[in-house]
C-alpha cells in the first residue's frame, strides 16, 4: 500500500517538478532528508527519489522553469568556500590511502550534496522560498522525530531509535544530533504559521521531537539539547514563550524519561572511567596523527574507518599526546567529531575550510541583525537566528559524533548566506528610495 501509495504521488510530483525547478529542488531536499526507502517494502523501495528529482531540477533549470530571476549574483563568500572545499575534498579523495572502500562512496556523496547547495543560489530568491526550504526541513526530519517519538512515547521509554540506515542518521547518535538541529526550525515555523491547527502540529512534532532524542539515549544529544536550550532562552525575542516551552518539554522529559536515561546521564559525570568517551578520544588522536603525516590531503573520505590506517597510527599520540587514554581498539572506529572527523580525512587545510564555513555563516547572521534593526524585516531576523542556532546544535551535538557531511548542516549555511543577500540587496534599495524621496523634497 506504500508502495502504491508513494508511485501515485510521483506521478503528480514530478510533472510539477518539470514545471518549476524550485519545486523540483524541494522535492529532491525532502526526499534525501526523509529517505523514503526505508518505509517501503515493495518495488518502490529500490527507487533512487533524489536522483530523479535532481535530474528534474536541473533540466527544469536548463530550460528555464524558474520564475524568479537572482537578482543578488552568483558569486558568494559561501559558494566561493563550497567550492573550495569540494575541490580540496576531490583532490583528498584521489589522493586517500589505498584500499579504503568507503573512501569512493563518501566522496561521491559529499560532491554530490555540495552541488545540490550550490544550485541554491539560483532559486532562494523570496521569503517565500525561504520559507518553503524551511518548512521542507521539517517535514523531512521532523516527521522523523514525530515518528520515532512517539514509539518512544507509546513503550513508555523504553523504545530505543537506532537510527535510519538508508540515511546518513544511520545510528542513534546521528538521529540525536539531527533532531535537534531541527528543533529551532520547527519553533519558527510555529512562531510565523498563521493557521492554528498548523501551529498545533509544528508545537507537537517539537514535543515528539525532544522525546526522540532523549530515547536515543545519546549524551552528544542531550548535551545539545540543553545548550540549545540556554541559548534559546536568552537570545529569544520571546523569552516568556520561550522559557514556558523549554520547562514543560523539560517537565514532561523527568517524568517520562526511562530509568537507563538517568543513568546513562550519570556516567557523564567522571569522564575519565568512562571507557565509551575515552575511546573516542583515542580516535582523536588517530585521527589528527593521519593529518601531521599528511597535513594538506589527510588520509581521504573515513581514513580511521579502513581497519589497516587505524592500525598504522594506532599507538600515535597525534595533537592529544597529552590525555592519557587506554590502548586503542584493534578495529578501525569512527572519529566521533565532526572537526577531528574532517582533519583526519582532509588534512589542516580541509579542517580550515570547514572552520571558515562556520565563521562566514556566524558573521552573515551578525549582517543580518545589524540591517534589520527598528523592526525592519524582522522575520529575515528571526530567520538568521533560528538558523544560527541549528549551526549551534550542530557544532556542540557534532562534538561526539562522525557527521561532518551531512546535508542539512550545507543546506542551513546557504540558506544563511542567501538571506545575507536578500537582506543586503533589500537594504540597499530601501537606502536608494529614501535617497530619493530626500532629494525631491522641496
């Protein structure tokens, strides 16, 4: 019935694609986001969704299905970085140690999501579309987090999402850190939906959404959730309706939360017996020890994963000699950060260009507020900030987890840039009309 279900509503999607390219991009977002194949069990289920939509986007692009011009120029300092750091990760990927089969297929992945964030230039050019990126966000990974949260909800605790294996949140860690990037996006879209019940769907998928990420039981989740959390509270422009939220999602977390969550949270407190944390400190290490050996190409795509590059710097001390950790496992581990992730698997450079996307998207959003004072497009304002703060949750959630490539995080930082644009080009003729109006002024 899925299956059935998901071909009717190709048949209706993707001639609206053909249509219009930017329909056709949103498709192919929601598609990779949601990863439809692991819901189905028919003939549907080894149908590549995001390949289709993408061809669809592009050619409706080609022959020009695009309503709305770009009036704000190509050329970017995030398009510019993107492509720099796609073309160091190619040349990291030629370059990698022989053998590594993931290496090929990361890479490929990794050229591939890039490429889809730089066609988005040529179509986030409205609120409109702003607001239809983020709504797609949503319903990708927050059907996600309604869906897992409510097994959670419904077994009283103790159902345990271990992730979705056709994505990259292929494990419980990876679904946490998801989830909460998604949190501030379903906040916003609670605060600008005019319609009630729609307003009641997005505060209730935030709820389920909080309830998946404490079943996953993964403490980089939950560190992230209460960062996210704090920092909410105290840069929101609504700060009541934000502190009333944040204690009953809180409330309702003590009193449905399972017993091994507490104490799963406990054995946060003395790290250093921690055998989990440690481990990963000594993937750390591995990890910036590849990078010294080759610190402009790294070892490729998950060096540390190929069991015999672990094994070659197993006992090297890399940048953390100074942490005294037990002797590593024998077998090839993830490196369980996001920053270390990269380094190990593109050298300083890649780690540099990594660090730069960030920078950039953090002094966009800093423009934006600055030229959206007195009230002036305060959902571009609004906007920026709940896009800052799932770059937030990402950076601290990524801090204990290898998800250094994930789509979202690339979709969220052009989504930044491009309402750094809007915002600049909207100022710039608001400044020109004033001007105007001053100079014929009698």
């Amino acid at each position: 019935m899925r299956d059935l279900f998901l071909l009717g509503a190709m048949l209706v999607f993707v001639p609206l694609g053909m249509l219009n390219a930017f329909i056709a991009y949103l498709l192919c977002g929601w598609v990779s986001m949601l990863s439809p194949a692991y819901y189905l069990y028919g003939f549907m289920d080894s149908v590549r969704f995001n390949l289709i939509f993408a061809v669809v986007a592009i050619g409706a692009l080609l022959i020009g299905r695009n309503r709305f011009k770009n009036r704000h120029g190509y050329l970017n300092p995030t398009v510019l970085l993107m492509l720099a750091f796609m073309a160091h990760g190619i040349l990291c990927a030629i370059f990698a140690y022989s053998g590594n089969p993931l290496n090929e297929t990361l890479a490929v992945q990794f050229v591939k999501t890039l490429i889809y964030c730089l066609l988005a230039p040529l179509l986030l050019t409205t609120r409109y579309r702003f607001h239809a990126l983020l709504l797609v966000l949503a319903l990708g990974l927050g059907f996600q987090g309604a869906v897992e949260g409510l097994k959670v909800i419904k077994s009283g605790g103790a159902h345990r999402p271990l992730g979705i294996p056709s994505s990259m949140m292929s494990d419980n860690n990876q679904l946490a850190v998801a989830m909460v990037m998604v949190l501030p996006i379903l906040f916003y879209l609670y605060q600008y939906s005019k319609n009630r019940l729609l307003r009641i769907a997005f505060l209730g998928t935030m709820a389920l959404t909080v309830a998946c990420v404490l079943g996953t039981m993964s403490r980089g989740g939950l560190v992230g959730l209460l960062a996210l959390a704090l920092w909410f509270v105290l840069t929101s422009r609504h700060k009541l309706v934000s502190l009333v939220l944040i204690v009953s999602f809180a409330a309702a977390a003590v009193t449905l939360a399972p017993e091994r969550m507490f104490s799963r949270v406990s054995s946060m407190e003395n790290i250093e017996s921690d055998s989990s944390f440690m481990g990963r400190v000594a993937a750390w290490k591995i990890s910036s020890a590849v990078a010294l050996q080759n610190p402009v190409f790294g070892g490729g795509f998950h060096a540390i994963q190929y069991t015999p590059t672990w094994d070659a710097y197993r006992y090297r001390q890399g940048l953390l000699g100074w942490i005294a950790t037990p002797p590593p496992d024998e077998r090839g581990k993830a490196a369980h950060n996001i920053f270390f992730e990269v380094l190990g698997d593109m050298g300083f450079v890649g780690l540099g260009l990594f660090g730069l996307l960030f920078v950039n998207a953090f002094r966009a959003r800093a423009e934006i507020r600055r030229r959206t004072t007195n009230g002036r497009w305060l959902w571009a304002r609004d906007m920026s900030d709940t896009l800052f703060l799932s770059l937030f949750a990402y950076m601290i959630s990524g801090s204990a987890v290898s998800m250094a490539y994930f789509e979202p995080f690339y979709v969220i930082l052009m989504a930044m840039e491009m309402l750094r644009q809007w915002v600049r080009h909207e100022a710039m003729r608001a400044d020109a009309v004033a001007l105007r109006v001053e100079e014929d002024a009698p």
